[in-house]
C-alpha cells in the first residue's frame, strides 16, 4: 500500500475522528474521543494491519489522553491514535486487548499511573506499583499527592 492508498483506506474511518494531522510526511495522527477508539484502533490492527508500538497515557489540563501508536513499516509511517477521555473524575475507555493481547500489560501500566480504567480488559490487576500503594493514588495524575502525604518510597531514606 503506497501512501495515497493508505490515506484513502484512513478516509473510511473519518466520521469516527475528531480530525486527523500530518505534521510531517511519516508522522500521522488520528483525533478520537473515547468512545470511538476502539473501532478506529481495531480498523488500524485488522484492516490495515499496522503494528502496534506502544500505548502511553498524558493527563492533559481538561482531559486525559491515550496514544496508541502503530508502525506502518512499508512507508516507515508512524500512526498515533489519540483518544481523549473527558470525564476526569471517572476517566473509562474500552480495553483493546480483546482483540489486540500485546496491549494488555501496557494498558496495566497506564491503569496505574494514571488511574484510567480500561473496560473489558481481561486481566486489570496491578502491574507496576508496589502491592501496599494507597488506591486511588495515581502517581502520574498531576494531581497526585506529594511527599506531605506521606506517600513516598521506603527504599530512598
């Protein structure tokens, strides 16, 4: 698939996104809201089959976000996902993991660091924090509580 072919097989997937940009020749990015990643992810993975990176999570100032990055190797594109969650104080988005398993430990990761819950995830214990960390405290929020608390690693005295 050559790059006008990948641009009109993106066209397909254009009234779930918010808006799509190009900020370089290999760099694409695809604007969703929460609700639509799923289908515009699976699209990505099935249809087109990309491969999937990584997925990392931002808390931005109004919402938060996560970015699902492919590879699209045969142009050596880039294709990042970006799905903002706007409900902050409940932030939710479906799980990708049914379809795609290499995302699971990721979306483990983002699940505790930032506290976004990942629906339908087959497996969403914990990953990376240590089994006592206090719930509800996400260390990546930028509203996470800081040393005051008494919230700090017991390894770094």
């Amino acid at each position: 698939m050559n790059q006008q072919e990948l641009s009109d097989r993106l066209s397909e997937i254009k009234g779930k996104l918010i808006d799509t940009q190009q900020p370089l020749d290999d760099r694409i990015f695809l604007l969703c809201e929460a609700e639509n990643s799923y289908a515009v992810n699976k699209f990505l993975f099935e249809q087109l089959s990309l491969r999937f990176v990584i997925a990392t999570g931002i808390d931005s100032d109004d919402c938060f976000e996560v970015l699902y990055h492919y590879a699209y190797d045969q142009l050596g594109y880039i294709i990042t996902v970006r799905a903002f969650i706007r409900d902050i104080e409940n932030p939710a988005i479906e799980s990708i993991a049914p379809f795609l398993p290499g995302a699971e430990w990721i979306e483990r990761e983002i699940h505790d660091l930032f506290g976004i819950e990942f629906r339908n995830h087959p497996n969403m214990r914990r990953l990376i924090l240590a089994d006592d960390w206090p719930e509800g405290v996400y260390p990546l929020r930028k509203a996470c509580p800081g040393p005051a608390t008494g919230i700090r690693n017991e390894g770094n005295k």
